[in-house]
C-alpha cells in the first residue's frame, strides 16, 4: 500500500511547526508560549476574565488562574475589578508585560532575520509574496 501524498495543509503544518519550534527556542526562558499568548491576548484585545483566558488558550481555569498568578507576581499582569459585573475580576497587561513581550518579539524577529540572511533572493521574495495568504489563514475566527 503506497502512502497518500503529502498535502499542501501537511507540509504548510510540518514547516510551521518546525519554524514556530526554532524560533520558539530563542525566548524559551523568557516566558512560557502559552504565557507569551495571554500578553498577547491582553495586549491586543483589552482586559479579560481568566475563563475567557482559559477558553482561548484551551486549557482549563485552575491552570490559567495559576499562569495569571505567576504573571501578576512577575509584574506582567495585573488583576482588577470588573465594571460590569462586581463579581468578576479583569486580568490587564501592565507596562513590564508590554516591554517584556516586545522583547520577545525583537528577538524572534533577529532569529528569523538571520534564517532570512541563508535564503537565495527569490527564495526571499517567494516569501515575502506569500505574506498576504498567510495573513489571510492566521485571522482568528471570531463569533
């Protein structure tokens, strides 16, 4: 029995991974990915409950109320009251964890930038063609 052919949607999967994984390691004693992505969240869609947090990083409350502890401890988050609901406690990125994730993100960008500096011109410009797609599949899709 021959093996099915790869797909554009394996092979676009394989050598994300991998990249996400190389680059990844540039920052991995920064914070964590998935800590990195609630500083994200917070920084790019406001304040949120943990659940929301929760739900979109796809891990349970306990575990991100943990990650919100340690983030507030480090001074990258912090924890207030909800306006909407006194019951409900918002989580916002503070000052330190926009700087922090800045930095991550300059060093991620160096890293790429220097895989960038091992392709050919047209390997460069075949990529920088492809922006507007990849763009195009990383939208969230929001309900």
């Amino acid at each position: 029995m021959q093996a099915a052919a790869p797909t554009l949607a394996s092979e676009l999967d394989a050598r994300l991974i991998a990249l996400w994984k190389s680059v990844g390691r540039v920052q991995r004693h920064e914070l964590s990915r998935t800590a990195a992505s609630v500083l994200t969240s917070l920084r790019d869609h406001g304040p949120q409950r943990v659940t929301a947090l929760a739900a979109s990083e796809a891990v349970a409350q306990p575990t991100m109320t943990t990650l919100v502890g340690r983030l507030e401890r480090d001074g990258l988050v912090e924890r207030g009251g909800d306006p909407a609901d006194a019951r409900a406690v918002l989580v916002t990125i503070t000052a330190e964890g926009l700087s922090r994730l800045l930095r991550i993100r300059e060093a991620r960008a160096a890293a790429i930038e220097a895989r960038l500096a091992d392709l050919d011109p047209d390997e460069r410009e075949a990529l920088a063609a492809s922006l507007p797609a990849l763009g195009k599949l990383a939208q969230e899709v929001r309900s």
